[in-house]
C-alpha cells in the first residue's frame, strides 16, 4: 500500500468515511477526519521525530508504525495534534513483549487496550479524570483511546485479525486519566516508581465491571464489593492466575478507605485475601488452568486467590463525586505496562 | 483530495505455505495441540484416519499454550523429526 492514496471527488466527511471504510476497510464504522497532508503535516509538527522513523512493529500483520503512519491514524480518529507524544507511548508500550499483541488480537476473547494517562499532561491536554472519565464526552480520553484502535485495526492488523467472538464497546475506544488532585495516594505511575512528570498505562482487559458502595465508612466493607466482582468465574483472571485486575476507585471510595489509614498496599493485600474461591469449585470449573505450581498443590477444601499475587492488583484513583467504583479483569497472557511520556 | 494511508508497510517478509507432499503414504507425522477443548480430539481423529487410508506414523505430539506463539526450538523440534504437522485448532 503507497503512503498516499487518491480519493478524487469526495469531499463530504460522511462520503469519505464511507469510501475508506468499503474501499480499503479502513475506519471503525463511525465518521473519520480524513488525513490529509496538511493535517498529518500539522499533527507530525508535535514531534521531534522523524516521520520514517519506526516506533514499533506491530503483530500479527507486523506493520511498521512509523511516526507518520501514528499521526495519520490520529488524524482519523480525531485527535489534537498535542496528543502525539502520548499516542507514541501508548504504541511503544503496546509492542512491549509483555503486553502479547499476537495473542491480544488473535483471541476469541474482548479485550481492549485501556491506556491510563497520569502526572501533568493530564491538565495541559485537557483529559478527564474527573466525573464521567471512562465517557462519553471528552476529546482526548475519546480520541486517544481510539487512534489505539485504529493503529491496531490498520498497522497490527486487526481488521482481520481480531477473533474476538462478540467485541466489546471499549473496542471503539478506552482511555480515562488518573485523577491525581482528589486521591489520597501518590499516582499510579510514581507508586510503580516512574519518576517522570507524566505516564502511561496501557492494560488489555475487559469493560469495566461497576460496584457502588453508597454507605460503608469501613474499607472492609467497600472492598469486599471489589473482591465479590473479581471473584467471579466468568473472566480469564479465575483460571489465569498471573492475570492482572485494575481496581479503579472513585475518590471518595479512596477517600475512605485512606482516612482508615490505609495506602494502596493494604488494599492490594485485603482484596488478595478476600477475593478468593475454593480450589475444588475453581478445578470443577477449569481443567484448562494457567496457575502456579503452590496453587495446583493446594487442597480442595482451600480458598486460593484469583489472582497469584497481591502486587497483580493494580489500585488507580478515577472519577468524580459519588460513589461508584469498578473492576476491570485482564484478558489473562498479557502484563500492563507503565511508560514515561518524553 | 489525497489522504496518507494509516497502513504503514510490512515488517516481516512474506511467506508463503509450505509444499504439500505429493504421497502422504508412510510420513511422519506431529501433532501440535494448543491445548483448546477438543483441539487434541479433533487432531487425534484426524491422525487416525490419516494412519487407516495412508499409514502415516505418528512420531512427536507437542502441547503449546494457546494465548502464546510456538516456541522456535519447538518447532524447530518437529521440523527435524516430522514431515508433516496438525495444528491450527482453537476453541
């Protein structure tokens, strides 16, 4: 495929996106900006890099992202051109070996790519991390989350290559912010010890699971609601016990939960004890399991965690005022990663 | 109008399949399972009809984890013992 293609005589949004989308499959169904050398010229603008430099390559189609390939998908899915530096992150930690891209797109499973942007680019890019984070409603979280998808759909290949069996709507798009000024807790980046002013998240799991806890003033009580949603059998985390869970609570979940003297430490702790089924029940239900050695020796009669280590339960602060909070399991063979954004 | 194309080229060299053997009477044949329900089943029904109507020899089966790639010495594995491979089954 040349860099540029011709698309003579359309000059109508809706016609263009349509074109893309039939013609060449490209685009996820919803309108698209077109990217024009002006606009892809103005997005490169935001870079010091090369625009033939490759920043990653992405499987299963092993396409090259290079710098303008990124710009010309964030183009598309409608991003300001000042939310390049983050979408380079995002592509360098997604081909990370850790995350498993082959296996993230090959599977039957949703998942999706959630990125969590912290530290100061939150405020000077105008991301949510406040009320209605995960959306609808804001430009960056929107638009960031969804040049992800196109760069998997167009240069990982994912158009053809995601065998998921139902999708999911964060396929579309998922990206939220940390909201650093109402936690309690230093941002999830700097507990990671990411020293950089600014960071990324980037996890592939499922679409956040909600709990809303309207009156405890216990942690015990809140975070029992946490570990009930992880404890469920129907995600990767029961039978993959090196899976990951994010725990996104709201500010004041957090709130209360740190006023009891508590720091992200005793909540990973707590939820890795309480959220917990009998391995009799977990084998009854699994005879495929990707577990360690101590829990396949365990007896029947034991309640093993559904998570193989305290520190696979990540703790970042999201939201505004109320009292919802949420689980967001893994798909499972992947670890997150957490970047410095240059 | 001219638009850029969010492709970006290909990394990988292109390859194409291998040549099927033109006689499968008497090859030796692997198994690699992912390790998916049934995915070991279906292979072994298929090895057996292989073995009824061409008599192929079942020499190597191999188990991978489905959510991850073959490791090389795997497959590099079966490339020196087999002649031909079943796998390819998932859920």
């Amino acid at each position: 495929m040349n860099e540029e293609v011709n698309l003579i005589e359309l000059a109508r949004v809706e016609e263009i996106s349509v074109e893309l989308l039939e013609k060449y499959g490209w685009g996820d169904g919803l309108p698209i900006i077109a990217p024009t050398p002006e606009r892809v010229d103005e997005t490169l603008a935001e870079t010091d890099l090369s625009p033939d430099e490759i920043v990653a390559v992405l499987a299963p189609r092993f396409g090259e992202a290079s710098v303008r390939a990124i710009a010309t998908n964030a183009v598309m899915a409608g991003c300001s051109p000042k939310l390049m530096p983050v979408l380079i992150t995002a592509i360098r930690a997604m081909a990370r070996k850790e995350i498993n891209l082959m296996g993230v797109n090959a599977t039957t499973h949703p998942t999706a790519p959630l990125a969590i942007v912290h530290g100061k680019i939150v405020k000077e890019l105008g991301f949510n991390s406040e009320r209605g984070a995960f959306g609808p409603g804001n430009r960056a979280n929107a638009t960031l989350g969804r040049a992800i998808r196109f760069i998997l759909l167009h240069i990982a290949g994912a158009n053809d290559g995601d065998a998921s069996t139902q999708g999911q709507p964060s396929k579309y798009t998922y990206c939220v912010a940390e909201n650093e000024d109402d936690s309690p807790w230093e941002n999830y980046a700097q507990h990671l010890g990411v020293t950089a002013p600014s960071a990324l998240t980037l996890f592939f799991g499922e679409n956040p699971h909600n709990f809303h806890d309207m009156e405890s003033e216990a942690p015990e009580n809140i975070l029992d609601k946490a570990a009930s949603v992880m404890a469920t059998l129907g995600c990767n985390n029961a039978c993959i016990s090196s899976a990951e869970f994010f725990i996104c609570l709201c500010p004041e979940h957090a709130q209360t939960i740190a006023a009891a003297g508590w720091g992200r430490k005793e909540v990973q702790e707590y939820l890795y004890q309480k959220a917990r089924r009998s391995a009799k029940e977990l084998r009854q239900q699994f005879h495929l399991r990707v577990w360690q050695d101590w829990m396949e020796e365990s007896p029947d009669e034991e309640f093993l965690p559904v998570t193989d280590s305290p520190e696979n339960i990540a703790i970042v602060v999201v939201g505004g005022a109320g009292k919802h909070s949420c689980v967001i399991p893994s798909w499972g063979m992947t670890k997150s990663q957490t970047l410095p954004i240059i | 109008m001219k638009i850029h194309s969010p492709e970006g080229n290909i990394a990988a060299e292109s390859r194409g399949l291998a040549t099927a053997p033109k006689d499968l009477n008497g090859v030796k044949l692997g198994i690699l399972d992912n390790t998916k329900p049934n995915a070991g089943l279906f292979m072994k029904q298929a090895t057996k009809a292989l073995q009824e109507k061409y008599g192929v020899e079942l020499v190597k089966v191999e188990e991978k984890n489905a959510a991850l790639a073959a490791p090389e010495d795997l497959i590099q594995g079966l490339s020196k013992e087999v002649q031909i491979v079943l796998t390819g089954a998932a859920d």
